[in-house]
C-alpha cells in the first residue's frame, strides 16, 4: 500500500513519539489520575505539565521533555534488571522464596552537609509462596497490606537508626530481622509493621537486643586514603529515615516487582 499524497515523515515521526511518549508520561505520574490537564498547583503536577507533550512543541521541547522524563526522573531506569554480581549471571542470588525488601532514606533536608546520607534496608521472606505460586494478583495484596501499614498521611513512616542492634527471628516465617535502632518502642513498632504485612502476631520471645558499649556521637575524625585525607566514617549515627519503597525478589525472574514507591521512579504496582 503507497504513502497518502500529503504523507510527511516527519510529521508522522513526531506524533508517534507524541503518542508513545505521553502514555508513558501517564503511566508515570498515574498517581495523579488519568485525566489530563494542564496543571502547576503542586511539585507532581508541575512535573507532570513539563514532561507531557503538547501540540506545537518544537523539536528543542520535544527533546527537553524527553530528557526530563527519561534521564532526570529516571524513567527509562523503572523497568531495568537489577544484576547482583557478573552480568553474566542475572539471576538473582534468592532461592526457595520470594524476598520482600524495604528501602528507607533520609529526607533530604535532614542530611547534614559534608556528612554522607543515611539509608537501610530490611527484608522478610514469604515461605508460603515459591516463583510458581507467588502471582501479580498475590504482590497486589501485599502491596496493600504495606501500604497501609508503612503509608501516613500520604508519607512513609520514619524510624530512628541508631546503635543498638534489635533481632527478631522467626525463620518459619520467614524473618530473620536486623535493626540498628535507637529505641526499643521504635524498633518493635517497626518490627510490629513488617509482621502485620503477613498477619503475622508479634512474639516478644523472638526478639533480642545488642548494646555496644562505643560512642555513636564522638566526631570520628580523619584519616588517610589513597594519599588523601578523608573523614572517617561515623559509627551508627543517630539519624531518621523514612520509608521510601517496597520491592519483592523473585527467584528465576530477572526485574524485581515494586509493589510501591513514595519515589515514583519505579513503576509500582500500589500508587501512593
């Protein structure tokens, strides 16, 4: 079949990547509802606004959006492979079940300057469920449960790191917890929290502390690498993080499954 008389390639070229560009821009900020409409009243809108593409857009808007989206937002990174090891190996080292993680982070506002942030992550097993078993339908429900037990007011909670070491093992369900907390009401709150995500009771029996005796508030100070000098870095500070995702490892599948994100640079299955 011939090309229309009035075909232009270059017009046909740029409402494709219009077409295509705009979908994944919804998908993105799909938070924000399926409507579309032009709107700059919060941060999430605003972005949403400079990434859509508009009838008109030149070709420097064009390529100005795209970069937005997909190099500074990060959405061409939401659906990459995480590789743990060579990159021959893509299968991720968890085998038996799948693996429920849990990222938290520092608000930015909070990071203390020349001081590096402070993160954690903790995880649990689902020792019901294998690869075969564990299903789209199955990582919703989960998803739902941490919403509503890791989601306040629209925010992640927060938890306070610290120098105590809290651990709760349970392995028949699935957790062997590791906390570097501050206190005893905020560990076992969040300990409470990942068990609820499976309906799991709370067994004070499981759960041991470790108190190191060092100084977490002495200034580390300096030393030499590499031929230059450098802070040493500083022994479990006391500092809050609050709860950015969930994901879940699943043995034999290359991309792990966000099941939500506060971020929203990963495509998630539950919206915040």
């Amino acid at each position: 079949m011939t090309l229309p008389d009035d075909f232009s390639s270059t017009e046909h070229l740029q409402d494709t990547i219009k077409k295509q560009h705009n979908k994944n821009v919804l998908n993105y900020f799909k938070d924000l509802g399926d409507t579309w409409e032009p709107n700059v009243s919060t941060g999430r809108y605003s972005l949403r606004t400079a990434c859509y593409m508009q009838e008109g857009d030149s070709a420097a808007d064009t390529n100005l959006r795209i970069k937005l989206l997909y190099d500074i937002l990060g959405f061409d990174r939401s659906d990459l492979a995480v590789y743990h090891g060579s990159l021959n190996d893509i299968e991720a080292p968890v085998t038996g079940h799948p693996k429920v993680c849990f990222y938290f982070s520092q608000d930015r506002s909070s990071v203390t300057i020349n001081e590096p942030f402070v993160d954690m992550e903790c995880s649990f097993r689902l020792m019901n469920e294998t690869p075969e078993t564990f299903t789209k339908s199955n990582a919703v429900t989960l998803a739902t449960k941490i919403h509503t037990h890791f989601i306040e007011a629209g925010k992640g909670i927060t938890f306070v790191k610290g120098k105590h070491i809290y651990y709760y093992k349970d392995k028949s369900k699935g957790y062997e917890l590791r906390l570097y907390g501050n206190s005893d009401t905020d560990s076992v709150d969040l300990i409470r929290r990942l068990l609820e995500c499976q309906d799991v009771v709370y067994n004070e029996d499981n759960l041991t502390e470790s108190v190191p005796t060092k100084s977490n508030t002495t200034t580390p100070g300096t030393h030499t690498v590499y031929g230059r000098t450098e802070k040493k870095k500083r022994y479990r500070p006391i500092e809050t993080v609050r709860f950015r995702y969930a994901y879940v490892e699943i043995p034999g599948r290359k991309q792990n499954v966000f099941l939500l994100d506060t971020t929203h640079k990963h495509s998630a299955l539950v919206p915040v």
